[in-house]
C-alpha cells in the first residue's frame, strides 16, 4: 500500500466519522469481552467495513444485504443468549444493531443518532462494571464521543482535528462542577433505579453454598476483596475475627449443603438463650457483589441489617441476591452464649448419610467411650487431629469414594474444609449436636486508612459443637494442627489467627508491593464508598453533615432539588461573567448604538452588514443595492465615521447622526 | 500643506509612476505608503515582473538618491558597507562608502546572497547607521530599502530567516500585468529609456513632510480595539504557529495610518487596517495548515474578526 495515498485518504476522510468509529470501538470493547463471540465477531467486522468506507476501499451493503444482516444479527443474538431481552441480550441486541447501524448511516441525522446512541452504549457499560478503571476508560470514551460531535458539528474546512479534541476536553472540564452539583445534590431514589432482570447464575467468587472438601485439588489463593469493614469501636481480638457466613447441617457423605432456610425471622433472639456479655464491636460493612445471599458479620451479630432476615443457624441472609456493592452497619458480640440449656433440634444436628464413613464412626464410638462428657470428647478428637500425622495443605489429594474415611485413615492431608467437615463427622456420629460454619477468618487493617480488609484468601471453614451446658462452642479443627505440619509456612497465618504476619518473608520487594496493594485498595474503598454507593442514606448523612452550619437538618428531596437548582443557577453565572466579562465592558459609544440601529434597519430589509465589513464597503454595497438611498446611506455613514474615528467627535455631530438615522427610511 | 492638496501630490505621484510600471497601480500605491510609514519593503516575485523597476522609478519619482546591490552569492558583507584602503598620498586608510550609502537602496534578489552579506543589510535597515571598522557612520535621511526576493522554491535561495522578515513593514508581490497594460508594454517604448527621462515630482525635503503627515493621521480608540481583536484573534487562532507580535501591531498602525493618508483621509478607518493587513502581516504569520495557503486563512481571520 503506498504510504502516502494511505494518509491522503485518512485525510479525506470525514473526521467526525473517524473520531466517532475510535469512540464506538472503544466503547464496545468492554462488551465484546464480556458478552459472546458471537456478538463480538459480527460487530468488529462491522466496524472494520465502515472504517473501509470512509477510507473508501469499500462500498457500504446494498438495502437487501443490510435487511439480511439485521436479521442474522437478531438470530445471532437469540442464539447467544437465549432470549432478546434481560440485560446481556439486551446490550448485545443494542451492540449489534448499532454497529449495523453504520452500514446505513449516511444522513448527518444518522451521524448524530449514532452518537447519541454512542453515549448510552457507555451507560451500558456501568450495568456490569462500576470499578474505577472502567470509570476512567469511560471518560476517554466519552471524550471521543464529544469529539466526534465537535467535528460534526463545526464546519469540515481548516480546523486541525487536533483543536477538535482539545475543545472536546475543555468542554468535558467545563462540565464538571455542573456534574458534580447533579451527582451530590440530585435526590437519590431508595433502592436500585431499576431492578436488573437476572441472566442465570452469575459467576461470583467468594463463597458457595455448598461444600464439597473431596473435589478440590487445589485452592486457588484468591486475593480479591471480599469485603471491607469500618470499625467504630475498638478492633476484636484476632482470635474472635470469625465472619459468619453459610452455615451446613447437611451432608450426604461427600457435600455438606443448606438449602436456603425456609423459616427466616427478623426477630433476633430466635430463643430466649441468646446471652452476650462485654462490649459490642459496632462497625459498618462494605460487601463486595457476590451474586449470593449471604451477608457477613462478625460472631455473633446482634443486629440484622435492613432488607435480610436472620436464620436459626444465625446466617443473616439478604432478602436479594448481592448484585451490587451494599452497605450495611453491625452491631456484634464476640463474647456470647447460645442455646445454652436449650437443647436445639437435635435430629437436624445429628445428621448423618447411611452408607459412609463406617470407619469414622467405630472410631468416634472409640473416642467417645474414653471419656466421660461431651466437652471432654471434643478435646479428645482435637487432641487426635493434633497427634496423628494430619497435614494442612493446600493442594490435597482427591478423595473419590469415601471422602471422610478416606481423608481420616487415609489421606489425611487437606485444609480448613476437611478438617471442618470431618470433624463434624465425628462429632455427630458420636451423638453431639454439630455443624460446618464457613466465613472468613481474619483480615487486616490498611494501614493507610482506617478500615480493615477482608480477603477472599481469608475464607474459612470451622465448625460449631453444641454442649449442653455451654451452648453453641465455636471449635476450630483446622487451629490444632502443629506448625511444623504445615506444608507452607505461609499459611500460618491462615490457620492460626495469632500468627498473622508471621512466616511471611520480610522481603522489602514484597513489604512494597504490601503497600502499593493497602494503597489501591484504599482509593478503591474511596471510590466504593463515594461513587458506587453514594445511596439516599449516605447522601443524606453527607448534605446534613456539611449543611448543618446552614440551618439545615434532615435535608428533603424539595430541599436538595432547590440547592440544586441554586448551585446550577450559581454556577451558570460565574461561567457566564468569565465568558461576557461586563467589567470589561466600556461604556458603548452612541455613536455606534445609532449605527446599529441603522445597520438593523437595513438588516430587516435583508441588507445584512457583516460583522467584519467596513463601515466605508457597508454604505458602498447598500448605496448599489437601494441607488434611491444612496445619498442618505452616505450621509449617515459619513456623519458615523466623523463621530467615531475622526478627532475631536462633537456632540452636535452625534446629534446629526442620531437626527438622521431615525428619518431614515428603506 | 493641506490634506487635499498632500491627496493630490501623492495621486501625482502614482500616476507618474504608473506612466512606467503598468497597470500595477495598487501595488505602486502599497509601495508608496510603505515608504510614507517609513518603512522598508520586500518586493516578492518572478523575475521579470517589474520588482527592479518599480523601486527604480519610485528612486526616481521621489527624487532620491539611488544604489542597487544586486545580491549574488559570492557577495561579502564589504561588498555592501565599504571598506578602508590604504592610500599612499595621504599615508592614512582612507573609507571607501559602499552603495549602502545611498537613500534609497534596491537590494534585488537578496535570497541570492548568504545570510552573512543578508545581516549585513538587514542591520542597516534596522539601526539606521552602519558599524566599520569599529567606526559607526549615519546613514543618509531618509533611508529606504526596496528588497526584491525570488519565491524561495527557485534553485539557489536562502531563505531569510523570520526575525529578519519582520525588519520590512510590508511584503508585495506584483503579478502579471492584465491583458491591456501588457498590450501597452509590448508597444510601448523601452522601459529602461523612459526612466532615463523621468523626472521628479516632489521637492527635497517634501518626503519628510509627507511622511510628518502620515504619522500624524489620527487613530481613534474604536480603531485601536478593532487592531487589538485582529491582534487577538491571530494568538488564539488553532490556525497559526504564533499570533503577530507588538511589533507586527505597531507595523499594521502604521501602515493603515499611511494608507489612509494616500486615499486622502486624515484619520484611519477599519478599511484601511482590512487593505494593508495582509501585506504587513502575511509575512509574519506562519500558518499551520499548509505553505501557501496562508493567503486564505488570513482572509478567514480578517473576516472572522468583528469590527467593533
């Protein structure tokens, strides 16, 4: 390709179209990714076509073609997704139809509808990714977007394209501090705007409801955020940083499940034997978007927060799945009893499959045989977990047949899961009421900010033992296993809570990477709590706050919607004084008011002076135009031009002028 | 002198010389006020257009003191000034004053020469006196110099480099002549011999008068800020490099004042300014886009600029 006929068509070529293609791309990027390929394929190759158009290697389809490719996007869609609405259908029918929309996009009405559409596309996008990355990717789009539409709506000639994007970013700037006023001040509706229609099971990380410890051959260290919490007292002690989360009574012999509760309740106390001693930690929850239902707190959370109910297990569960990054503040005792004296509903602690784990149960009848009570058993399954030679890996073996057996006699290599599910095992087999709990243990504070992070790498699994005179006893199987029978010394502190930090090599390669990471997640965190989850509550808590001085209190929706207004109105002016600058402005000379008078009236009869024409070359063409006038023209023009550029202008002249502009006549 | 009376001299004079330099009266005029506003010019142009004589016979016109430096690429600095020679009666270095010492110079095809023997000139022009031999030496009163220079794309030029462009108030070019004043040349007698009879149409000193007068045509304020938008509007221009400088401001005044003289007004008005603009400005402005287009886009300017 001869390079220089290459650019000269790039030069040819319509710009608002190329910044407008560069914008769309970019903008369906994202989609593309996430959506199907078979949204994606027909889409770049779409694009790609009408960038060939305007560099005109190629014609755009004919009608019969472009009705053909509607439908087969349309079939492409519906063979994607499965159906053309809900939220992925619906964007990559909108994906779709707009990159179709560029095979017939001649008119300048089609330009700016593509644009337009252009915009929401990137409103689409939000639907699946609020980060902050993609807040800023977006920016970009939209820049490119209003460059677009600069060049499509100045003139083609001699503007370089670069003094396009450079309004295109003076025009963003200029938009902030209205945008700004519209993001803090516009009433927030309660609730989500509208509510997503669900596609499936969305993939979420985090925890499942269901617990398989056989099938897992490695477990993935994922280091994402699972949630972040704001501690308003003090911070709990390490070994109480147990965040409750899905409870499982049921096992059938390989998984351990719980079906969704049935009976939820919103009353706290499920029963009267809910004892707390000491203080409550108070503190307010960031929850990551899991997809499930389950909200975290600490053990034992003594509040529900709103929109959830609580189980008889104590998992609080959210009326909705978590699609969204929610907010929610917890009042926890980490000092409690439960159920003590009050025998629970034994059978559904006692549990257990008919055909597994024979050899488990002689063994718990062994154990328990020993021992006189049931808190004595519990320490003497502790004390064999803890002599025999169990190991605490994080790539166990595969348990086929038998997991528990095999993972009590066999294996026994494995992690929290396996020693959680086994223990329960036991405990059950040898008739003491017991459950898996699963959650996250542990956590850390930024140490650049004052909220404390919990990791998905931190999700864990314990157990909970009912004793007749205790209650429910939280007991961690996984905490007993000796240091030196953990195969890596990093995950110390994953087992044990005091050893955290312990173990981790002091690497000031990795101390660095530590803090770069605390310093990411604490804009993330800023950015979660002041953008994302900017929600009516925390709208409302920031305008009283930074309005209280004023005599506001408890600010309305009336009362946000007039300060919005006042702040829009302020605004506008300050930006209408730096654009008209009437301090600048001199006194207007007469001289020139008659004139202008004079030239309007001229004007009205279609003789139009142009801004830049001369006083001299105005009265020349309108005495040619109107040869009956020419002499008053003249005149006038004559007595303008003494007045305002001759020395010494006098008034007497200024009032010929005026004398004579107002007998004029056309 | 009276101001129609200065009108009438001044027409006396274009017409004098339009008898030589035909149908070229715009450009005898532009020339004329360039000369009025004291201030040098760059004559730009084909060869064979008439740049030589036009200088030639507005020397003549005026009835000032002529040199022509033709520049060659060979030409040396003393080529231009002068140089002390050694003189055996008088046992003493004796100066010899080089055409440079004339009133009005005719410095043809000065692309031709190296920027050394260029400097040479344009100091002169600017200073009004020239430095030998650690000696400085007045130049004669008035002091003009009519530059003509070859379009740079021709074989053999270096170009003048910007800050010494901004030394000429204003850059003409002249053109074909159109179809009758060619007819009247082809016929016409030999152009060089009807210089040779030509004879002056002012009187010494009236120059000076003349161009007293030219500085003292009055500029009211609404003049003043429409020079200041079309100032303005060339530094916000995307379309430019760089806006004019106060120095290319100073240059249009002067200019649009003298130009007003020459149509007979004794105060300038926005026409003038819109007339001589692209001839004291065009040379100064470098346009983004594309050479040779900056014709267009400082019509764009003159016609974006309101006048207000």
């Amino acid at each position: 390709m001869n390079m220089s006929g290459f650019q000269q068509r790039v030069k040819q070529a319509k710009a608002e179209n190329l910044w407008l293609l560069a914008g769309l791309t970019l903008a369906f990027t994202p989609h593309f990714f996430r959506l199907s390929p078979l949204v994606m394929l027909p889409g770049i190759i779409l694009l790609c076509w009408r960038l060939l158009f305007e560099l005109r290697y190629l014609a755009l389809p004919p009608r019969t073609v472009r009705w053909l490719l509607t439908f087969i996007g349309i079939f492409a869609t519906y063979i994607a997704f499965g159906t053309l609405v809900g939220r992925q259908a619906g964007v990559g029918l909108l994906v779709i139809m707009l990159c179709l929309k560029l095979m017939e996009m001649n008119a300048q009405r089609d330009v700016g509808v593509v644009i337009g559409l252009g915009f929401f596309v990137v409103i689409t996008v939000f639907l699946f990714d609020q980060s902050i990355f993609m807040g800023i990717y977006m920016l970009l789009v939209v820049t490119l977007l209003v460059t677009a539409l600069i060049a499509f709506s100045r003139d083609q000639s001699e503007i370089p394209q670069w003094a396009n994007l450079q309004k295109a970013g003076a025009v963003l700037a200029q938009a902030v501090p209205l945008a700004l006023l519209l993001f803090f001040l516009f009433p927030r509706i309660p609730g989500p705007l509208w509510s997503l229609p669900t596609d499936g099971a969305g993939a979420g990380t985090g925890l499942s409801d269901s617990m398989s410890p056989g099938n897992i051959s490695q477990l993935s260290d994922d280091d994402s955020v699972a949630f972040r919490v704001q501690f308003d007292t003090a911070l709990p002690l390490p070994q109480k940083r147990y965040w409750r989360g899905p409870v499982f009574t049921q096992f059938d012999g390989r998984t351990w499940s719980n079906p969704y509760p049935q009976n939820l309740t919103n009353r706290l106390s499920i029963n009267s034997q809910y004892q707390v001693s000491g203080e409550p930690s108070l503190y307010t929850v960031t929850l990551e978007p899991h997809q499930q239902r389950w909200l975290f707190a600490l053990d034992l959370p003594a509040t529900i927060p709103p929109d959830s109910r609580l189980s008889v297990d104590y998992e609080i569960i959210a009326n909705q799945p978590v699609r969204q990054l929610i907010r929610y503040s917890m009042r926890s005792f980490t000092d409690y009893q439960l159920a003590k004296n009050d025998a629970p509903d034994i059978s559904r602690y006692l549990q257990l499959p008919a055909e597994s784990g024979i050899q488990a149960r002689k063994l718990a009848q062994q154990l328990r045989q020993k021992v006189t009570d049931n808190a004595a058993f519990v320490q003497t399954v502790l004390n064999y977990i803890a002599e025999q030679p169990f190991y605490y890996t994080r790539q166990p073996p595969l348990l086929l047949n038998d997991p528990v057996d095999e993972f009590l006699f066999d294996s026994r290599r494995g992690f929290c899961e396996h020693y959680a599910s086994a223990f329960v095992f036991l405990m059950r087999a040898a008739g003491v009421p017991a459950r898996v709990v699963t959650g996250y243990q542990g956590g850390e504070m930024n140490p650049q900010s004052d909220y404390f992070i919990v990791r998905q790498s931190s999700a864990h699994a314990w157990t909970e033992v009912w004793l007749r005179d205790e209650g429910w006893r939280r007991v961690d199987p996984t905490a007993v296993i000796p240091t030196e029978r953990i195969e890596n010394q990093q995950d110390l502190a994953r087992i044990l809570p005091e050893m955290a930090g312990v173990g981790a090599a002091p690497n000031w390669l990795k101390k660095m990477g530590r803090q770069l990471n605390f310093g990411w997640d604490r804009i993330n965190h800023a950015w979660n709590q002041w953008v994302v989850n900017y929600n009516t509550q925390r709208q409302q808590n920031f305008l009283s706050r930074l309005l209280a001085s004023a005599g506001f209190d408890n600010i309305d929706w009336q009362e946000m919607i007039t300060l919005l207004v006042a702040g829009m109105a302020l605004v506008m002016t300050v930006v209408a004084m730096y654009l008209l600058k009437p301090w600048n402005r001199q006194s207007r000379d007469p001289a020139q008011v008659v004139y202008e008078r004079f030239c309007q009236r001229l004007s009205r009869r279609g003789m139009q002076r142009q801004p830049a024409e001369g006083p001299l070359d105005f009265s020349r063409r309108a005495g040619q135009r109107y040869p009956q006038r020419a002499r008053d023209i003249s005149n006038i023009t004559a007595l303008y031009e003494r007045q305002r550029y001759a020395p010494y202008p006098t008034q007497k002249n200024l009032q010929r002028l005026q004398h004579a502009v107002r007998n004029f006549i056309v | 002198m009276q101001n129609n009376e200065i009108t009438k001299q001044l027409d006396a004079i274009v017409a004098h010389a339009s008898q030589v330099v035909l149908g070229k009266q715009h450009e005898i005029r532009l020339a004329l006020a360039c000369l009025l506003a004291r201030g040098h010019l760059l004559i730009e142009d084909l060869p064979g257009v008439g740049k030589t004589t036009l200088a030639h016979v507005l020397a003549q016109t005026l009835g000032l003191q002529y040199q022509r430096i033709q520049f060659t690429s060979d030409l040396l600095p003393a080529d231009i000034l002068g140089v002390s020679i050694f003189d055996k009666s008088e046992q003493g270095f004796h100066f010899h004053p080089g055409p440079i010492f004339a009133q009005l110079i005719l410095a043809d095809e000065v692309n031709r020469a190296t920027p050394k023997a260029q400097s040479a000139l344009l100091e002169a022009m600017e200073e009004g006196q020239v430095t030998i031999e650690g000696k400085t030496r007045p130049l004669p009163k008035p002091f003009f110099v009519i530059a003509t220079q070859n379009p740079t794309y021709q074989i053999g030029t270096f170009p003048l480099p910007e800050s010494q462009l901004d030394r000429f108030l204003m850059r003409i070019s002249l053109g074909y002549p159109d179809a009758s004043a060619e007819r009247a040349l082809l016929t016409g007698d030999d152009r060089r011999e009807m210089l040779k009879q030509h004879g002056t149409c002012i009187q010494p000193g009236q120059l000076e008068e003349l161009q007293q007068a030219a500085s003292k045509v009055h500029v009211a304020d609404a003049l003043l800020d429409y020079v200041q938008a079309l100032l303005d509007a060339s530094r916000r221009s995307p379309q430019f490099t760089h806006g004019l400088s106060p120095r290319a401001g100073l240059a249009l005044l002067r200019s649009a004042k003298a130009w007003a003289l020459m149509v007979g007004r004794n105060h300038a008005m926005p026409e003038d300014v819109q007339t001589v603009m692209p001839h004291v400005v065009e040379h100064r402005l470098q346009a983004v886009v594309e050479p040779g287009r900056d014709n267009k886009t400082l019509m764009a300017l003159l016609q974006d600029v309101a006048i207000p």
